[in-house]
C-alpha cells in the first residue's frame, strides 16, 4: 500500500470506516448489524445499560412493592460495567416482606433489564461488604416524606 496506513484487522477496518459516518448512519449500521447477528442466530449483544436506562426501568416498581430507597452499586456505581456485568442494587423496604414477594421483585427486574440482578437489603449484608458498597452507592429512588419518588 502506497503512502497510507496498512490496516491489518477487520476491526480496525470497521473503526476506520466508521470515522466518517455522522450518528444516523451509524446508526442505521448498527441496527443492520443487530438484524444481520439475529438472522443467524448468534446471541444478542447487550449493551451496557446508562444508570439513566436502570433507574428509569427500576422507579415503576417503586410504587408495586413497599420500597423506601434503592440504590445501585459494584460495576455500574464505578463505571466499569461491561456487557456482562449484573447490576448490584442494595433495597431499603418499608417495612416486612415475604420472601415470595422479594424474589418475585428480583426476577421482574432482571427481565425487565435482561440482566441479572443482585438485590440486597443493607442488613443482610456482610460488614465489610456493605462498608464498600456504603462508599459506591448511587441512589436511584428514594421515597420522600410525602410519599412520592425523589
């Protein structure tokens, strides 16, 4: 090759490429891709999910069970989620409940964000565990004195 840079993989052929693309053809390119991987029946890719994208899926729940505080940590908190990640939330009810309706919450959440979820109450959480989640945690709704999210 005269006078250019000699790409060697596929992948940086495809970044090159997308250089020169403004965001709706990347787009339309990404939505090919999704429909090319899915006509084969290769798995879906997952995208990392924004903690915008968690929150605005977990607050609808908020007002189904009797939660006080949720709030997200490990991976997500940090910045760090990768595709594969779980996504970490420790929960603060008000209140008891049962444990059918607690594992009930969990798998409604993780197929709402085709992702696993740990859910945890502070309480049953080892010392050392939730002192480092403690310093990570974001909140991602909490209920206010007037009985609304915040």
């Amino acid at each position: 090759m005269k006078g250019g840079i000699r790409i060697t993989s596929i992948e940086t052929k495809l970044l090159h490429r997308l250089e020169h693309l403004d965001e709706g053809q990347k787009n339309e390119l990404l939505e090919f891709a999704d429909g090319l991987i899915k006509s084969k029946g290769l798995p879906p890719v997952q995208d990392v999910l924004s903690l915008e994208d968690i929150k605005n899926t977990i607050v609808p729940y908020c007002t189904e069970y009797p939660i006080r505080k949720i709030g997200i940590f490990g991976s997500y908190a940090r910045g760090e989620a990768d595709e594969e990640s779980d996504i970490d939330l420790v929960i603060e009810f008000d209140g008891e409940i049962g444990l059918l309706a607690f594992s009930g919450l969990k798998a409604r959440l993780e197929t709402s964000l085709k992702r696993k979820v740990d859910l945890a109450e502070p309480v049953t959480m080892f010392e050392r565990i939730r002192t480092n989640m403690e310093k990570e945690v974001i909140v991602i709704y909490e209920k206010n004195n007037n009985d609304t999210c915040s």
